[in-house]
C-alpha cells in the first residue's frame, strides 16, 4: 500500500459522498501519497416544452458546470488538495474517470459501492464500470444508506 502515490477520489456529491471522503483521506495519510478529485457533470440534454421561458444566452452545461466547480473548490480546501490537482469534468463519470487515472498516472481509485441487486446491477455502476477498464487498482467503499 505505500506504493501508492497517487490517489483519486470520485465524489458525485450526494449525502454520501462524506463515507468516500472519509475512506480515501484515511488512505492517503497512510501511504502519503498525493490526493486528486475528480467530479464529472453528466448532462442530458432535455427537450423543452416551448412554455419555458429561458434567456436566450442561458446555458445549462455552464451553469452545471459553474456550481459543480464551487462544490469542487470548497471540498478541496477542506481537504487540502491543490486546486490543479482538482478535476471537474462533463460527459459520462466513468469514461471521464478513467481518462484522468491514465493522464494523470493515478495509482488507485477511490469510488462508492452501493451493492445493489437485480436490474440496477444488470445496469451497472460507476464503480464497476472502472473496476472493468481501469489499468490501476480500485477502491471500491461499500455506502452505507444515510436516511
Ligand atoms: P454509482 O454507483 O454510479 O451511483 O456511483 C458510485 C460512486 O461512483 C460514487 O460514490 C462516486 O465515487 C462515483 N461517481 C458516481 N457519479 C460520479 C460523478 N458524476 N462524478 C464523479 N464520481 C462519480
């Protein structure tokens, strides 16, 4: 394990997302190794009604990306990671995921796991997803349901 020396933690800010903080903070002090953030904005595009009156210069990619970059730089600074080493990105969490381990050399990832069962694993997971396609190891931090 202190052959780590880059760690990546995934936060999808969810009430969850502190249980992976956790996990990936204790790591780190363990095998001082250097911590990155990652957080990927997944924009699906809606079809509106035409009853939306929107400006015409709104731009909802922006604008999620805008707030995802606040709640990025806030956790950062509690955690002490430098803000180069904070990644926000758009597209599929996974597929984004696995281009930051490769680009940035990660030694191992750190994800959520919510064990799920049935058709929600049939459809995958973000933390299955890299398990599958990443070169590096993974920890995977079973998510305890926070009510
Ligand atoms: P999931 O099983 O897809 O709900 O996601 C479980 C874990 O994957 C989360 O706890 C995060 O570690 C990571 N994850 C999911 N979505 C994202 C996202 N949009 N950006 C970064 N990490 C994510």
């Amino acid at each position: 394990m202190d052959e780590y020396r880059h760690l990546l933690l995934a936060v999808d800010f969810t009430a969850e997302t502190d249980q992976v903080v956790e996990r990936a903070v204790g790591l780190r002090a363990k095998c001082g190794a250097k911590l990155s953030l990652v957080h990927v904005v997944e924009y699906i595009p809606m079809a509106y009604s035409g009853d939306l009156s929107l400006p015409d210069d709104f731009n909802l990619e922006q604008e999620l990306l805008d707030v995802a970059r606040k709640r990025m730089d806030a956790l950062g600074e509690r955690l002490g990671v430098k803000e180069g080493d904070r990644y926000v990105a758009l597209g599929s969490p996974s597929r984004e995921i696995l281009r930051i381990v490769r680009e940035h050399h990660v030694d191992v990832v750190v994800v959520g796991s919510h064990g799920r069962h049935g058709v929600s694993l049939l459809l995958g997971s973000t933390a299955s997803s890299v398990l599958h396609h990443a070169e590096c190891d993974l920890l995977a931090v079973r998510i305890k349901e926070v009510t």
